[in-house]
C-alpha cells in the first residue's frame, strides 16, 4: 500500500501511464476518484482535490499549457495552500508524459528556498521500478544531499536506485539542458510562492512531471517545515527487508564491472555471526582528490580493501593499485602525486561550488579515475568471510552503503537508529517498498501537525 492518489480529469488518464504510478507506489482508484465534478485540471485544482480527500493528488497535463498559463497556475497553487486548513505535510502532484517516456533517468531537483527533501523519496520511489538511475540538481548543499550525508532514510534511498549522481547548482531548474540524456522523470520541489517549476513543465513533454509540495512550509514556515521534515525522515527508518525476514537484493549491478586488475574475487561465505552488526549508518567512502586518495570506514567491521586507479580514457587497464586494511572507524588518506604510473595523467581539480547560505569544496574534471574497488570483511581470526567488487559510477567519489553491505554479508540490518516500538502498537511489518514507507512516515509527521493546529 503506498500513497493514494486522485485524478482531476480521470477520462484523459493513459493505461501506461497509470501503470508508471503505480509501479512506484502510487494507488490510483479504479476508476479514479475526483472530490468534485466540477473540478478543474491544474495544479490549484489537484491541490484543493488533496484536501477534499487526503490523498494525494495526480493531475493530466494540459494540451494547451504555455509558460505564463503555468505560472499562474503555479501562483494559485501557492495562494491555496497558505490557506489550506489541511495538516498533510506533503502535497504531490504528478503530470504524466503525453508520451511515453524516453529511456532516460529520473531526475530530482532540490531549489535552494525548499527546507524538506521529500521530493529524494518520490524520485527514488520512481526510479527504483523501472531500475532508472537518478540525477539530482541540488541547490541546497550538503542539507539535501543523499549522497554527502549519514542520514540513515537517505543512505537507503541510495541503495535502493541503481546509480545515484549528484550535481550541486545554485539554480538547479535551469540546469537540465546540461544533461547529457533528457530526463524520463522529473521530480521537482516547489517552494512556496516559486513559478521556477513551470519551465519544467513547458519543456519536458516527454517526462513525468512530480510536483512536490512542502504544505508545512506554506502554511507554517521555514522552521516548522524543517522540524517536520526531520520527524519523516526519522520515521522513514532504513529497514524495507521483505515480510520474510530475507536480507535485502543487492542493488549492485557487478555485472557491469570491467575486471581491471588480476586476482580480484568475490568471495561469499555464510558463517558471519562472529561479525559485528551492520548498523543502518554504516558507509565505506572512497574519494580521489586533486591529490590524494581517501577512504573512510564508518563501520564496525574491519575492512581490506584494494583500489584500482588509471585514466578515464581506459578504463579497464589498472595503472596503479592501492591496498590498505581499515579498522573500525579508520581513515586513511595517501598521496597521489607520488605514484609513477600516474604522473602525466590530470588529476580532478578543485571546484567551490556555492549555494544561498553555504559553499563546498567538490572535484571535478580530469583524467585520473578510480577504476574498481573492492572490499574484504574479516572476521576476528583474519579469515575473509565476504568479499564484493565495485565499479564507482563516477570515478571520484564512492559509498558502500549499509544496505549494500547488507547484501555482501548476507545479514539483515540492525534496527539500531530507532528505538524498539511499542508492541502492542507496531505494524505487523515493515513497508516493503518506499512510497508505502514514506506514506507511513508522513502520517507521524502530520500528527505533529495534527497536534499543532488543534
């Protein structure tokens, strides 16, 4: 059970399309409902059909839609959920492709005025069907990043896509036209009184249109917003194993991976009770700077790993190998600049990418890649008891998430960020696909707001 959702204009409803939503967990009624006959097909109406009904709401796209029409629209919407009396944290609305979509990825922007990064969840409930890799446009920094991030919900969403990409711009809405690949979908946060999300809407004929509507935001502010969004993604939790308790699928995609260098394998083996829990905040990063390479162990298992390094121009010849043995907690950071096979070859440089309250030092560019990495978890003897190969999408910058190494060591997570709840008032299981579990999120969020307006 995932989110449900009405139709404004259920006649014009394509069956691929209503097929796309419900595969990412959203329930359109058969037929549709809509709160009133005499109902509208915008934006503003697909809204007010949310408070109507609770749901959230999907709406066809306009066949005559231009830019300016948009915006007003746009402009109602916002005026309606100021005066919303509605205590839903989140409003979505979902314009369908008027064909169907291209074989690209989902792509999510996160504007630097939003406060709440729902519109991560939506674009990974999306994504994670039809296994579509996700883009995300991030104007707000570090504070609405999956992928520079610890939060257990995000490392989750992560896990749960087949690649995740992100690329930090100030004016993230006006960055799609510097992607290589339009996108299939476009899930978009809208901040309040924003008109950005029209262009979007104009130019992506081709793309499902999400609309994402942070209503604690409109209605009570910034700081309200904030809290609320917090509460969900607590609650979202980092646990989806499947109702029979099984480890989750490993959303690797190892079969894509070049061996570059000799005498790598993987290596499975199921006696792993002597290994320490795997926490839902557990990540191995792997970065390659302008100088150095780094690698971080944010978990509790001690860690070998071997890094492949070369040029981005060939990437499956290895030209150096790095390993290392990491303890739990362990960074370690060598140099570079010092390796023979590697002098001539251009490093990434520094970028200082800037955002409305905050700036960030990433690395870009250059030919020096990493080419494979690969981990080996030991047990207290010194005995391997698992082993797996990664394939960086990006060559600079890499997470082993807690889910993934999860799948490495064939053990369910650890229920270790939340505390253990009340039985007498706990699901009978866990949701098992992320639009339920976010559903479920937002209901603990609302009753806060419940709480607030009452």
């Amino acid at each position: 059970m995932g989110i449900s959702a009405a139709s404004t204009t259920p006649a014009t409803w394509d069956p691929a399309a209503v097929a796309r939503l419900r595969a990412a967990g959203i329930d359109l009624d058969d037929p549709p409902r809509t709160g009133d006959a005499s109902a509208g097909s915008g934006i503003a109406d697909a809204l007010a059909l949310m408070d109507q009904l609770a749901v959230s709401a999907a709406v066809a796209r306009r066949t005559d839609a231009d830019r300016a029409a948009v915006e007003r629209d746009l402009a109602d919407a916002a005026v309606a959920l100021q005066s919303s009396t509605a205590t839903a944290a989140l409003g979505m609305v979902v314009i369908p492709s008027t064909t169907d979509p291209r074989p690209g990825p989902v792509v999510v922007i996160s504007p630097a005025e939003s406060r709440s990064v729902y519109e991560l969840y939506a674009a990974a409930a999306f994504a994670q069907p039809a296994r579509r890799r996700v883009v995300h446009l991030n104007g707000r920094g570090s504070r609405a990043s999956a992928v520079h991030s610890g939060i257990a919900a995000r490392v989750t969403l992560r896990s749960a896509s087949t690649e995740w990409r992100e690329f930090p711009h100030a004016h993230p809405e006006r960055a799609l036209h510097t992607l290589t690949s339009r996108p299939a979908a476009i899930v978009a946060a809208v901040p309040p009184g924003s008109v950005e999300a029209a262009r979007l809407i104009v130019d992506h004929p081709d793309a499902d249109v999400i609309l994402v509507f942070d209503r604690a935001h409109a209605r009570f502010g910034k700081g309200v917003a904030e809290q609320i969004g917090s509460i969900v993604e607590l609650a979202f939790g980092v646990n989806l194993d499947d109702d029979d308790g099984e480890p989750p699928a490993d959303t690797v995609d190892t079969a894509s991976v070049v061996e570059p260098t000799s005498g790598i394998e993987d290596v499975a083996d199921s006696a792993t009770d002597d290994l320490p829990p795997i926490r839902a905040s557990d990540v191995v990063h792997v970065r390659l700077t302008s100088s150095t390479l780094e690698l971080t162990n944010r978990t509790a298992q001690t860690l070998d790993v071997r890094v492949a390094l070369g040029a981005a121009s060939d990437p499956d010849v290895a030209l150096a190998e790095f390993r290392a043995t990491l303890a739990p907690g362990d960074t370690r950071i060598e140099t570079t600049t010092d390796i023979p096979a590697l002098r001539g070859i251009e490093p990434p440089h520094t970028v200082m990418r800037h955002w409305s309250h905050e700036s960030e030092e990433v690395y870009e560019g250059g030919e020096q890649r990493i080419h494979a990495f690969q981990l080996e978890v030991r047990r207290t003897d010194g005995t391997v008891a698992a082993a797996r190969r990664f394939r960086p999408g990006n060559g600079l910058d890499f997470f082993v998430t807690a889910r993934e190494l999860t799948a490495v060591i064939g053990r369910p997570l650890a229920r270790s960020i939340l505390p253990e709840p009340d039985p007498g008032s706990a699901a009978t299981a866990p949701p098992r696909d992320i639009m339920a579990a976010l559903a479920a999120a937002l209901a603990v969020g609302e009753g806060v707001l419940t709480a607030r307006s009452s």
